[in-house]
C-alpha cells in the first residue's frame, strides 16, 4: 500500500518491475512513456515508487505528483505538483513561455483581454524547462492516479509524452481501470497488472499474516482474488475485528467496496477531532497540513493540533511531514468520505472555504461543494473563475466552473448566458454531445435578440448535414439580420460568414447566395474587414471574384492584419481560386499563429498552404506544412482538418511518383470524410484520385473520378471545385466521348466563371481549352495558354508544354514538338514530378532525341520534418529558436541536424543555405 514501506509490496511483480528497470536504465538515451494500469490496490503505486527509487539512486530527478478526485477543477494542480521544485528556473526561459508557466500557477498576471489561451506556450514552456534539466541528469516523472488530474496537466503531459524523442526524459503515469484519460490516443506503451497468480498471492498472505487458520486462510484468498491491497487488509476485517465477515466476503459487494468498508470501520473507533480532520484532508484539494488543521479547527469549534492525526498515523491510514497530510491509498480518502454524513461532508467544506482566504478559485470551488441549495452568490463567483480559468489556457476547468454556476444559479436572466457560454466552450473542446445536451436546456427559456442569435451560431457548431441546407441558410440571414438591427455587427458577421461558407461547400442557387452577400454588405463595417471579405469569397466566388481580388490586393498594400485576419483571408483566398494571394496571407498566419501558441487554428491554416503549395508543387513548403499540419490536427482531434492534410499529402505524392503513399494517404483521407460530412473535402478526394490515376497512366480511371465533381446527381459534386478540376479532367479525356463531356462542362464554367480575374481560374480554364480544342482550334488555343504569366504555376506550364510538344508531334512537326517537350522535361525534372518527367521523356525519344540528365533533389534525401528543420537553421536560427517554432525541445532540433548533415553531404550548418540554395 502507498505510504508502507515494506518488502511485501512487489511479491509477484518480477516481471512488471523489469519492464521499469529497462525504462530507466534506457533512459539516458531515448525517452519513453509508460502507463501502469490496474485495480485499485493491484500495486500501481508500489511500482511506480520502486521505478523512481532506483532513478534517483541512479542519480536522476525525479519529479513526481499525484491526481486526487478533489483537484480536477484546478487548472495546472497537477502540473505545479510536478514543476514546483523547478519554478526557481523558470525566469531562464523565454518571458513569453516563463508568463505564461507562471500565470498558470497564477504567479503572474493572466494574458490581457483579447489575447489567446496559452496552453501550448505552457506545454512548450514545461518541455523546456525539463529538457534544460535533462541536459544535466536524465529526468523521470512519476504520475499516480492520472485519471484524476485537471484536464489542463493532462494535455501538457500529452503534449510532451509525444516529443519524447531524443530526451532523456521518462513519463510513468499510474491509471486505475475502469478511467479512460486523454492519455488512451497517444497509443503509449502500456503495462497492465492482473491479479497476482495463486501462488504469489497465497505466498504475499503468509508473509503478512503467518499461521493464519487453514478456513480463515482460504477465505481470505477467495475474498482478495489475487489483489495484494486486499491480502493485507483482509485478515483482520475476516478475524471480525473490523467489519462484519459475511459483509468482506458477499460476492454480491465488488472488491473495492469491501476494502473501503475495511478503512471505514478502522474510523469508529478513532477521536472525533481525528476523524474530523480526516474529513476535512478528503476534502480537500491540497493537504496542505496548516489549511487542514484551520479548517479541522474551524469544524471542531476548537483547536485541533497535529497530535489528533496521531491515531491514523498509527492505523496506517495516513502518514504525516511538517508540510502535508497524504492518505495511504485513494480508497482511504474514499472510505472517509463514504461514512461522513451529507451534513458533515459540507461544513467540512464550509470550514475549508474560510480557510483559504486569498485563493479565490479554490475557495469558491470549497463554497459551491459547501452550498446545499442554490445561492447566486457563489454562481458569480463560480463565473470568475470560469473567466480566469479560461485566461490561463484552460477551457475544460471553465466548463466544469459554470456547469456549476448553472445548477447553483437563482437568476433566470443569467441563466441562458450561462448555458451559452457552457456550450461554447464544450465546442471548442470538442464534446458535441455536452455542446447539444446543454443547447437542449437552453430551448425553453425566455431569450433576448442576441440570445437567440447566439444558439443559432452554436447549434451550427454541431450541424454535420449541408446538403440540404436552404432552410438553414435563410435562419442564418434573418438571425445575422436581427443581431444587426440589434447592435451587435460583429455577431451578424459571424452568422453569415457561416452562411458563406455553407453556400461554398454546396451551392444554394444565386439568388440564395446573393442574398447572403447583400446582408453582409448592408453591415457596418469596413470594406476590408477581413469576415466581409471572407463572405464574399465564399458565397459568391466567382460573381464577386473581382471585388474580392482588388481587396486582397489593397490589404496586401496596407499590412497591418494580424494572424487571425490572415487566417481569415488566407482561407477565403483558395476558396475563390487567389492561390498567388492566399500564399502570403497563409503564411503570415502560421507564423502569428505558431508564436501565439494557437496550434488549432495553425493547423487549419497549414492544411490550407498545403493546398497552395501541391498546386504549385512546392516541395520545400509543401511538405513540411504537410507533415506539420496532420501531426498538429491529429494531436488536437481535428478529423476534417486531418482529412485536408491527408489529401495535399496524396496530391503532392503522386506528382512526385510515390503512388502508394498517394493511395494510401487518399483511402485513409476517404475514411475521414465519410466519418465528418463535407462536400469539399469528398470532392477534393475525387480530384486527388484523378491526379493519382493520371500519374499511373490510366487516363479513363481519372476521368471517372474526376468526372463525380461534374455530376450534379453525385454527393462529390461541388460548382466552385469544378475550376480546380478542370485541368485534370481535360488531361484525363483522351476517349472522343470523355473529351465531348469535359468541352460541355468547360463551356458551362466559361460563362460561370466570366467575372472572376483571379488568376488560378484563368489558367485554368486557358490549360482546359488548349487541351479540349479541335485540330483546327489547338494551336491558338496553346498560343493563348502559354502566353499567360505562368511563373507562379510551374506545374501547369509544364504540362501544358508536355500537351503541346505531343500535339505538335502528333501532326507530325517533330522538329517543332522537340523544343516545348524539352522545356517541359527539364521542368519536370526540377519539380520533381517523376510520372510527367517519365512522360515527357518518352515523347522526346519519339521525336528522335535521346539523353536526360537529372539528379535527385534535396528534398528527396530528406524527411518533411527534416526538410523544415533545415530551412530554418539555415536561416540562421539557433536550435532553440527552431524548437519554439515547431514545439519541439532543442534537444530535439539538434538530434535531427545530426541526421540531416549525412544526408546533404554536409559536416556543418553553415553550409545549410548553400546547399538549399535559399538565395536562388
């Protein structure tokens, strides 16, 4: 049992004890993370203190802290429990990671009033602060009873648990059966214990208990059923001294119950000062023995000493320092609780309310578990700290806070803003069915203008069906109307621009969507306000291409957007085809984004520059924003983002000839979108399907694929995609009636698209004609394509080259085919695109020429992750500055520089920029 020393504690464990051995002695080199699983009294506890014993006599720190059922509404308990012997070291880190480390403990100010929650500088923060440490001595943490830390420590420590790489930093973390955590997805190793074998567990017994009754022995095997808690607390309760025998052995009482009946009856017996500062230990959140002993005495109407714990010292249900009263095992807090009264349960709290005078969110946590019936006083203060816990980067603790809020709240008037903002944040964190359980309860209640405007908003969050959607689309107008009318522009905004996007993903007919553009243009706000422009990219792409392009421009010329704004711009840009605009924008906004610890929006923002760059085939941005994208949405369960990332990452392999990477980045993109509806994302996948086909040489199979974007009657159709299509449809249709089909749909997408200058549509649709025209059309046709400003599009100007030199020699001007067939190759070759490089070479020595000298590219050698790293060093960053970039520790950074080095044909990092070529 935790607390006990004692040679009896691992009987059995040999082998689950090795497993620990090999963790540690492993460390110095490589970084692990293991979760120990079991029962309650299995022995969880006993190894993990026996995992860092053996760490610190192997001169490791080792850093240590426990979940207790109490703590799960304090952000960061656990992770101050953990860091509080290093926050001495804190102000050598970086002031924006040491702000915001500290103001999670609440030991500096929380970020101003607009400024994003910092959970990932906080993660960012911690890793750095252990990795310096590790720099000196191997660090080991060990968590008990992770299933009851705060939500906020447990995603720091996943954060880390997954960038252990080259750290010599080792994660233990204790987990009762039965408590799925955030832990689970990280796929960690696990170490499960059973039931000790019947010999072990009759051995552990007759090490306990000697000379125990052959009936009584028996018995207390069959009641412990292997668990070695119960092997040591059993015999005595059986003998009859501690609770009724035929209560311990009932099969009908789960294992568990009976050991905490165990506990409970060791209570009666004890001085009611003791068992009153027992209570007041359960119930609290820290144990801190000066808050305890004032609150026992607060109870207790007198003063109650250290010398009252005493008796549970001796009884071994807990043990006692100067500084902190620990209960021996989770089950004797519980058994403490269990036998207290309600009455008693809440003046413990009561009394731990007055003593915490100065730690507002603790005290009000005690006030609320203190009130018997509801009192808005303490809603306020519950709403406070929903605010504050929000500032410091943690969400769920703010949900819990104002869940409570609700149940303990008298006004009615606040009632639904509090529901509200419950269901805002159970969005932002994912949980769907809290977000509608909560919506739910808002139904029935009396709600104002913007009330109403704002579970309109959210219960969009939760719609996953936008086919259908024009009954949904005129409430979204006629909401962002009334807010407006209301004075909140900002909320009608955020309606329509919901609206917009709704009309994108599946189109409403344009009087439909024109009515959503004229309700965003009657607002007041400015022309360049990043939302309007965003409205119009989306519901009217095409009709409004023009206007929206001439702002991009003018905002482009101006600056001054933050992060945000050009991830709104960013994102409105490829929804309208601006690829050469949204390149910047996005850019702009990862940077703003991955300094500002807004890794969820970054990863939104990467999937969209991913989309850029395949375009483009830009494999020294495209893949590393790949990789980087679909790490941080899988961390952050973002599946729609996931599937967007999966889908550039098949675009991109397949130019490049990797075609069973493509394929299986595709399939697995595939599964995401049948999981999380979204016309967009299915008709990207169709597109992408076509590319693979293409790059395999199976034109029809690409044709039908891409064909599923064109049919109105298919779930992939999707009008605007059409123009990003269309280049792959008109290079798959090489069959007389597949070659009919795409002139028809080219011709549609002529008179839809006539208004649009963005440049990508008319490239586009310029490659398309070129490709589709009849003999007698086809040379003007190319001439017109090709004397389009293609810089910015090497891919499609390769292409079309490689389409032009086959036609022209097709009709027999070999001499003339041999020119645009060689550019095309040599641009190929450039790129990387093998398939068309292979292609374009076959119909050169068709033409009579032979030779073909190309090497591989950098990018070739070298992973994306790689790939990223050593652009960035080779502008001159340290590894530090790197890893603050990418959330990684410099440790890290430098583990993959010492790999990339080999690979370049390089012995240093100055001679990183001349081997990338960052000044060509």
């Amino acid at each position: 049992m935790a607390g006990r020393t004692s040679d009896h504690d691992l009987f059995g464990r040999e082998k689950e004890s090795a497993v620990l051995d090999a963790l540690v002695a492993g460390l110095p080199e490589e970084g692990q993370a293991v979760v120990v699983r079991g029962a309650p009294g299995i022995g969880k506890s006993a190894l993990l203190a026996r995992a860092a014993d053996r760490a610190e006599r192997s001169g490791f720190t080792v850093l240590s802290a426990s979940g207790v059922e109490a703590e799960t509404h304090l952000p960061f308990a656990g992770l101050y429990q953990l860091t509080r012997t290093m926050l001495d070291r804190v102000p050598r880190l970086p002031p924006v990671q040491a702000d915001a480390l500290l103001g999670a403990f609440g030991m500096a100010a929380p970020p101003p009033a607009g400024q994003p929650p910092q959970l990932f500088l906080i993660a960012l923060a911690t890793l750095d602060l252990l990795s310096e440490a590790a720099g000196r001595a191997p660090v080991l943490l060990v968590v008990d009873d992770a299933q009851w830390l705060d939500s906020p420590t447990v995603d720091v420590l996943a954060f880390m648990a997954r960038r252990l790489g080259a750290e010599p930093l080792g994660m233990l973390f204790g987990v009762r059966d039965g408590h799925p955590t955030p832990l689970d997805p990280l796929g960690l190793r696990e170490l499960r214990l059973p039931p000790l074998a019947p010999g072990d567990a009759g051995a552990l017994l007759d090490a306990v208990e000697p000379g125990l009754d052959p009936p009584l022995r028996h018995r207390v095997l069959d009641a412990a059923a292997g668990n070695p808690l119960a092997l040591i607390e059993l015999p005595a309760a059986l003998r009859g001294r501690e609770a009724p025998a035929a209560d311990l052995t009932s099969s009908a009482i789960p294992l568990t119950a009976r050991l905490e009946q165990t506990f409970a009856a060791r209570l009666l017996d004890l001085p009611s000062d003791t068992r009153g500062a027992l209570l007041v230990a359960a119930s609290d959140d820290e144990g801190a023995l000066g808050e305890v002993l004032a609150a026992a005495s607060a109870l207790a109407g007198s003063d109650v000493s250290p010398d009252a714990l005493a008796p549970a010292v001796e009884l071994g249900l807990v043990t006692v320092d100067h500084h902190r009263i620990r209960f021996c095992h989770p089950l004797v807090r519980s058994a403490v609780l269990q036998s207290a009264s309600l009455a008693e349960r809440l003046a413990a709290h009561g009394a731990l309310a007055a003593a915490l005078d100065g730690q507002p969110d603790r005290q009000i946590w005690h006030r609320a578990a203190a009130s018997g019936r509801r009192d808005e006083s303490v809603a306020g203060e519950l709403d406070l700290t929903a605010a504050r816990a929000e500032e410091r980067g943690a969400p769920a603790v703010a949900l819990a806070a104002l869940e409570r809020s609700i149940t303990l709240g008298e006004l009615p008037s606040r009632r639904a803003k509090r529901l509200l903002k419950a269901a805002g944040l159970a969005l932002e964190l994912g949980r769907t069915d809290q977000a509608s359980a909560l919506l739910h309860r808002v139904a029935p209640l009396e709600l104002d203008v913007l009330e109403r405007a704002h579970t309109v908003l959210l219960r969009e969050g939760l719609e996953t069906d936008v086919s259908n959607n024009v009954p949904r689309l005129r409430l979204l107008v006629a909401t962002a109307e009334e807010a407006a009318d209301a004075g909140d522009p900002g909320l009608a905004l955020r309606l329509l621009r919901t609206a917009a996007r709704r009309c994108w993903w599946s189109d409403p007919g344009r009087a439909m969507r024109e009515r959503v553009v004229a309700a965003a243009e009657r607002l007041p706000v400015p022309e360049l306000h990043p939302e309007l422009v965003f409205v119009l990219a989306g519901a009217a792409p095409l009709e409004r291409g023009a206007t929206v392009i001439e702002r991009f421009e003018r905002l482009e010329s101006e600056g001054g957007y933050d992060a945000l704004a050009a991830a709104t711009l960013g994102t409105a840009a490829t929804m309208m085809g601006g690829y050469d605009h949204a390149a910047g924008f996005l850019r702009h906004a990862a940077a703003g984004l991955r300094a500002q610890g807004r890794l969820w929006l970054l990863a939104q923002a990467l999937v969209s520059l991913s989309f850029v760059s395949a375009h483009t085939v830009d494999w020294e941005s495209g893949l590393p924003s790949v990789a980087e994208a679909a790490r941080l949405a899988e961390e952050n369960a973002q599946p729609r983002w996931l599937t967007g990332a999966l889908i550039a990452k098949a675009q991109l392999s397949a130019v490049r000839g990797e075609l069973e990477t493509a394929r299986a980045a595709i399939e697995r993109a595939e599964r995401g979108v049948i999981a999380v509806a979204n016309p967009s994302n299915l008709a990207y996948v169709q597109i992408t399907r076509g590319l693979i086909a293409l790059a395999a040489g199976r034109h029809t199979e690409a044709f039908g694929c891409v064909w599923r974007v064109f049919d109105p009657a298919d779930p992939a159709h999707h009008p605007f995609l059409q123009l990003i299509a269309i280049p792959v449809l008109a290079e798959a249709a090489v069959r007389e009636e597949d070659r009919a089909a795409a002139r028809a749909a080219l011709s549609r997408l002529d008179g839809a698209a006539a208004a649009t200058t963005a440049r990508l549509v008319r490239t586009n649709l310029s490659f398309a004609h070129a490709l589709l025209a009849d003999d007698e059309d086809a040379e003007a046709a190319f001439r017109t394509a090709l004397g389009l400003d293609l810089s910015r599009d090497p891919f499609t100007r390769a292409r079309l080259l490689l389409a032009h030199g086959t036609w022209l020699r097709r009709r027999r001007r070999v001499m003339e085919s041999r020119a645009p067939l060689r550019i095309a190759r040599e641009c190929f070759a450039s790129l990387g695109a093998e398939p068309w490089h292979e292609r374009a070479g076959q119909e050169l020595r068709s033409a009579g020429e032979r030779g073909d000298q190309s090497s591989p590219a950098d990018w070739d050698l070298l992973t994306p992750q790689e790939m990223q790293i050593a652009q960035l060093a080779a502008t001159g960053l340290s590894n530090r500055e790197i890893g603050r970039q990418l959330y990684l520790s410099h440790r890290t950074i430098g583990a993959h520089l010492y790999r990339i080095y080999p690979k370049l044909g390089i012995t240093s990092r100055g001679q990183l920029r001349e081997r990338l070529r960052l000044d060509d």
